[in-house]
C-alpha cells in the first residue's frame, strides 16, 4: 500500500468533513480503503453523519466476516450472508467475564480475566487496550495475555470502544478533549481501572495498561496523565501521549511524528513497534521512548544507562534496548523488530492484527512490568 496516497486521502476526507461535506468525506474513505485492498469496493453513499472517524487500519479476523452460504447450482443467485462466527475461544481453567462501566466520562463494556488459582495476595492487574476494529475478547486471544496471566496469577482488564464513541472502534487519542487528566477516555478508562481494582483486590502498587496502535497511544496517555495510578505502560506499534491535535495532525503523526509535548511526570514504559510499519511509522516507537526516557533522567546525577542487545526470535530479529537509572532499575525498553508490519508482536493468528514470528511482545511486556512497582 502506498502510505503517502492513503494519507493523502484521509486528510482530503478530512477537508470535505470540515466544510460539512460528510458525504462525499465517507466515500474517499471508501475508494482509500478500497485501493489499499482492506475492504471490497462500497458504491457511493447518500447517508448522513455528522461525525468524523479515525482511520486506523487494523483489519478485522477472518473468524469475524461473514461468509456466503453455499447456492444451489440451479439457482445462480447473490450470495446469502451467514451469521458473524463467534471468536475462538482460549482453553483456559480461569474466568473470562463481562461487564459494563459507567461514570460521569461515558459507558464502556469490558471483559476481565481472573485466575483460576486462588492468591493469597493482592494480584497485579494488566489493562490491556485494542486497536481500531477490534474488540475485547479479539484482543485478548490475538496477544495470548490471558494465558501469561494464568501462569504468573494477574488479572487483565480489555476496556471496549463503543462504536457509537468512533465507528471504527479507535480509542480517540488524537483529539485534546481525550489526552488529559479528569476527562473523556482516559478518565473513563482511569476510573473502570479504579473500580475493578477495588472490586477484585487487585494490588495497587502493580497496575500497568499497554495497548497497540490506537490502543498504545491511549496507554502513553494513561502512563503520562495518571502517573499515580499505572506503574507502568506498554505501547506497541502506537504513538506519543500528546503528539496530535486533530484528525488531519493525527494522520500526519502516523506518517512522521510530530513534537509530542513536554511531560511533567511519567512511569516506566516498554515500547515494541516493527521497522517496517507502513501505517504508523517506527520513528513514533523512538517518540515514545524520548518522551517518557526525558521524565526520567529529571535528578538523575549520572546519565541514564544504556544497554543494547541484538536477539534472534524465530524469523525475526529484533534490537532491544534498556535504559536503567543509577539503582540498576529498568525505567524505559526499546524493542525494534526488524522486518515487521502494524502487527502485535508473537501473538497468536487466530486473533487479527498478529505477527507469530515475532518475540513475545505479551511475555516481554508482563516481565517488565512486574519487574515494576508505583
């Protein structure tokens, strides 16, 4: 896909949404996705809306399309559409359960995985945020965190976008009304992660968030805005807290990040992105890291540490990169997977927006973080 067409007609679809044009700004939205080959060509539309949406391309998991049921010969008539199949199912001894969170910022439904085994102890708690198109239980079995928190005795949180909040499901990371404290997304997710927390004795000292592409921006906005709350925060394939101010910026930052703004306070981040990302740029996995490593190295006597190591993961090999302050601790790590697209690192194909080949970007990311304590 040729990314400088694609974002060229976005921010045209952009213009058009901007002189109320709403119409004509949905089918070059059509015609975009259509030339990048992710959706079967759509006719013209005359409908109405008065919204506009953020294009994050994560495609859908072919256990969610619907199929065409088969057609007598004798009647060579459209294809019928089948029901939606239901999401694979993890063969896990825990509980996956849903639920709905409601305060001042807005509704969202969930789902949340408890262990199996009982813990005689307060027990981390992992959000963990998707990217456009999906959804919780998606999510869920594409990274293989329910898995990993059986074994190591966590909960993990997946907060669901509301289609209603942006068609596409996106968390809203590029508009200013959810990048702080106190309001719209991210205060809803700060209080859903209060709550749960509260209702399930999770450990208040080991609550982290991380999230891919429109997923991990949120979480650098989580880490950068609610410092107090998350110990730490993993952002994958995403995009510095802060870094856009509208949709066309946003699309822009995708392409090449912008200047992501100054923070006051921050946590330990782990940031996973594929050298070659072709929608959101690997350059805003080093955006990250400079955003949150510059928090750090605040009334450090000594420059922050640096250690790079090469590793080989399957058909993958990835640098990582460790930064640590004058105790030894891990505040920041950098793993650039050489080769890969906009795709959660070793995760599972059953789940959309995968590359298995890959390091454990879920393994890696939950080591750091219980490595980790607010």
């Amino acid at each position: 896909m040729k990314l400088d067409n694609f974002i060229a007609q976005m921010m045209e679809s952009a213009r058009l949404v901007q002189a109320r044009d709403v119409s004509s700004a949905t089918d070059v939205i059509q015609k975009a996705l259509a030339d990048a080959g992710l959706v079967a060509p759509q006719p013209a539309t005359t409908a109405r809306d008065d919204g506009a949406d953020f294009i994050d391309l994560n495609p859908a998991p072919e256990w969610s399309k619907q199929k065409p049921r088969p057609q007598a010969r004798a009647r060579p008539a459209r294809p019928a559409r089948g029901p939606v199949k239901p999401p694979p199912q993890e063969n896990l001894p825990g509980k996956f359960i849903g639920g709905s969170f409601t305060c001042e910022a807005g509704t969202r439904r969930y789902k949340l995985y408890v262990p199996s085994q009982p813990s005689g102890a307060a027990r981390p708690l992992v959000v963990m945020l998707h990217g456009c198109t999906q959804g919780s239980s998606d999510f869920a079995v594409g990274t293989g965190m329910n898995a990993l928190a059986e074994k190591h005795g966590c909960l993990v949180l997946y907060p669901e976008q509301d289609g209603k909040a942006n068609r596409n499901r996106c968390w809203n990371w590029f508009e200013p009304s959810h990048q702080v404290r106190g309001v719209g997304e991210p205060e809803l997710l700060a209080a859903m992660t209060r709550q749960v927390a509260a209702e399930h004795g999770a450990d208040t000292s080991r609550i982290f968030a991380a999230g891919l592409s429109a997923g991990g921006a949120m979480a650098a906005i989580l880490g950068a805005e609610y410092p107090e709350l998350y110990a730490a925060v993993g952002v994958h394939s995403g995009l510095a807290a802060g870094c856009a101010r509208d949709l066309m910026s946003g699309l822009n930052a995708m392409k090449k990040p912008g200047r992501a703004r100054t923070l006051r306070e921050g946590v330990p981040v782990i940031v996973f992105h594929g050298d070659g990302d072709h929608l959101v740029h690997a350059d805003n996995g080093d955006a990250v890291l400079q955003q949150f490593v510059a928090v750090h190295a605040k009334g450090q006597s000594t420059p922050l540490h640096v250690q790079r190591d090469e590793h080989q993961h399957g058909k993958r090999r990835c640098t990582q990169s460790t930064w640590r302050n004058r105790e030894g601790r891990a505040v920041a790590e950098h793993w650039v997977v050489h080769g890969a697209g906009h795709a959660w690192s070793g995760g599972n194909a059953a789940g959309s927006h995968t590359d298995p080949s890959g390091p454990s970007a879920s393994g890696e990311m939950l080591r750091f973080f219980l490595e980790q304590a607010r």
